[in-house]
C-alpha cells in the first residue's frame, strides 16, 4: 500500500478508532514496518486538515493519535450540546486529581493531609472514571497502597504525556477544556454512529 492509499487507510483508521490510534497498532492493522514514513504520513495529513481550514483535526495525545472537532469552533459545539447532562469532575475531584497527577505516586492519607479533608468518596469517584490507579504500595509500616494517574487520564484531557502537564493554576482551566472536547468527541461518535448505520447501507444497495 502506498501514496494515497496508505493516507486514506491511516486517515480511516485514526477516525473509526475509539481510543487514540498508535504507530504500532497502524503498523500491525496495516502490515508495514517503516514507522517513520508512517509517522510521515500522519504528519501530512494533521497538515493538510490545519492548512485547508477544516472542521476536523488530528491530535496527538496519551501515545496515540485521534480525530477530534477543531477548537475553532467550540462556542458552536458548546451550543449544541448545551441541554445535554455531563458526568463533569466536581471542584474537589479536580483538587484530588491535580495533586495526584503532580506529586504522584502518593497515598490516600497524603492526600488528605494536603487537602485536610476526607477524600474517600473523591477517590472511589477518581478510579470509577479510571482518572486514577493503584500503581504499588508504599515502604512505610501498613504498606498503604499509592495511586498514580492512568492513560484514560492523559486521553481526557488531551495530554502527550505528563511532561505536558501545565502549571497547577491553570489545572482548573485545562479541565473546562477537557470537559469542552468531551462534548466534541460525543459529536464525532454520533456521527460514526450514523456513517456505520447498515439500514443506510442497504438503501444504497
């Protein structure tokens, strides 16, 4: 496969893909083993959405690349999804979250004791969403358990790796930010939704 059908198949592939699309899922969906042309190609085509103005982008974020909706035109999205209910992160989820995305690996009384308040439920509410993980035990007596933030942690809010993590007074910002692309993201799903409809399918047919 090669020129624009290795574009047009790597394009479909970061589309249909729920979770950001890797090099090396590409690669083994594609059978080819040149990891910088293919790095090449995405290049190309994250260029070729910016420069043409579309409504699309290719972002790379947590070791993957996704398609989501351009910030251009999120006061329109915001719009559209505005009589939708959101599962949004409460201020002292984000608290918690924050200072275990900073000064992870820590435990649960640690945590406590900088917010100086109970963080049972916050926790439970953290690992539900798959935000946090219990990532070892620390070497202290009673061996309590440490937590660590999770890949779907970087995924939500649209983070390369932790090095991209933003000074602590802008987390807040970076989560409405977050909670802006979960709308887009719901929009691209409603639209595949439509696109793989078999019904329509057959009407063509």
């Amino acid at each position: 496969m090669e020129g624009n059908n290795l574009k047009s198949a790597v394009e479909a592939l970061i589309f249909a893909s729920e979770k950001p699309a890797t090099i090396e899922q590409i690669k083994k969906v594609l059978n080819i083993q040149d990891s910088s042309g293919l790095r090449r190609v995405i290049d190309e085509l994250k260029s070729e959405y910016e420069t043409q103005g579309r409504g699309l982008r290719i972002i790379e974020i947590a070791g993957g690349f996704q398609m989501v909706a351009s910030t251009d035109f999120a006061p329109f999205l915001k719009k559209l999804f505005k009589y939708r209910l959101n599962d949004k992160l409460s201020k002292p989820a984000l608290e918690s979250l924050a200072i275990i995305a900073y000064k992870q690996p820590l435990t649960k009384s640690e945590i406590e004791s900088l917010r100086n308040v109970n963080v049972d439920g916050v926790m439970k509410s953290l690992v539900d969403k798959n935000l946090i993980r219990i990532c070892g035990r620390k070497k202290v007596p009673g061996r309590p358990f440490v937590f660590g933030t999770t890949r779907q942690f970087l995924e939500h809010f649209g983070l390369k790796s932790l090095d991209d993590l933003p000074k602590m007074d802008d987390f807040s910002a970076l989560a409405a930010e977050a909670e802006a692309k979960a709308g887009i993201e719901e929009i691209a799903e409603d639209n595949s939704e439509v696109k793989n409809d078999p019904g329509e399918d057959a009407q063509k047919n």
